[in-house]
C-alpha cells in the first residue's frame, strides 16, 4: 500500500527536477541513502518526463507527483508513472478521481474545514502545507484533537534537525522538504551529496509505531 509506503520512509522528498536526465541519478542517490520514495514536483516543464523515466528506470523508488493543482495534470503524472498524487490544497474534482480510480492522494490542508472536505472523500492523510507558517506541530496537534483519525505530511520548515521531533508526533504519517535533495545538487550533479544528507536524515528517525 503506497501511504504504508511513505508512512516507512518517513522522509518523502520534494525534488524539483529542471532535466529530466538528472531524475534517474537523484532517485538512485536516495536509494543508496535510504530514501525509497520521491515527490517529482510538478513546478517545472521536465517534472512529467522526470517521472516517466523514474518509473521506468527504477523499479525500488516509489516515485509520485507533487504540486498538482489540476485534473489534467494529475491525469497526465498518473500516466507518466507516478503512483500517488500530491496537491499544496484541496481540489474535490482531483481527489474524487484518485479515489475512483484507486491511486493515493494526499491534499494539502490546513484548516477544520479542508479536513472535513478531505475526510467527506475517505482520506484520512493530509498534506500540511507549508507547516512552518500554518503553526507547525502546534496547528496540527490542535488540529487532531477533533479529528483523531487524521495523520498529518508536515512540508515546509521541516529539516534533519527537527525531523524526529515531528516524526514522534502521533499524529505526523511521515515528513516532507527539499533539503534533502535540493534544486542545486541535483543540477550541480552532487549526487554524493544528496546521499549522505539522506542517510543523516533517515539516522534521525526514531523508532515509531507502524501498526
């Protein structure tokens, strides 16, 4: 199951790819740094590309799209190869159409009433974007007292120094950011560098309950 997936990595990294011939080398630096899960956003024109070839270069990354705001573009990543749908909010029309045709779906929300708009379509784990200005472990701790069946992908603010104490929240699935695997290495081709910053941040993990 794909949320098991991310909720096992903890770390799921927003990588922004701007050539699409760097999207297999990133994906296998995070492999050799424990990374198996990676959210090809979809900010620039060679993010579909860069998921196509991912899904069908490496078969141990479990390879998503991420900034998707419309149906068109999710129905575009979905046939790219990508296996699970992120959105920065909610769009109804979006998830409705994930969930019918069977693929994991995490909107971004932040407020009671994009929770319950998300809850109404069965999800139950959300996108928290961008944490470090919504308020953070604070928001969503407040948040999970009226709907304790949610678990939260805190992105943005989120880094290897703070990462544990997110991940040992209840109510945190799994974290999201970029720091792990920036813009600048990957076109600087500092694959060596996207390696060890995963497997420091994958060394912050703490033990978590996975049940």
């Amino acid at each position: 199951m794909v949320l098991k997936r991310l909720e096992k990595a903890a770390i799921v990294p927003v990588v922004v790819i701007e050539d699409a011939d760097h999207a297999v080398p990133a994906a296998n630096a995070l492999l050799a740094g424990g990374i198996d899960v990676m959210e090809i956003t979809l900010r620039t024109p060679a993010g579909l590309e860069a998921i196509r070839q991912v899904s069908a270069r490496c078969p141990k990354m479990l390879v998503g799209a991420g900034t998707v705001t419309t149906l068109d573009e999710c129905k575009a990543a979905v046939k790219a190869g990508a296996l699970f749908i992120v959105m920065p909010g909610f769009n109804g029309e979006v998830v409705k159409w994930c969930r019918d045709k069977g693929v994991a779906v995490t909107p971004g929300c932040v407020t009671p009433t994009e929770i319950m708009e998300a809850l109404a379509y069965g999800l139950t784990v959300l996108k928290f974007f961008p944490a470090g200005v919504y308020g953070g472990l604070s928001a969503m701790k407040a948040l999970s007292g009226p709907f304790p069946g949610v678990k939260f992908i805190p992105t943005g603010g989120v880094n290897t120094e703070n990462l544990a104490e997110f991940l040992s929240a209840p109510f945190v699935h799994a974290v999201g950011g970029s720091w792990v695997c920036t813009k600048k290495d990957i076109k600087e081709g500092n694959f060596d560098v996207i390696t060890r910053l995963s497997a420091e941040a994958r060394a912050q993990v703490p033990e978590r309950n996975e049940a």
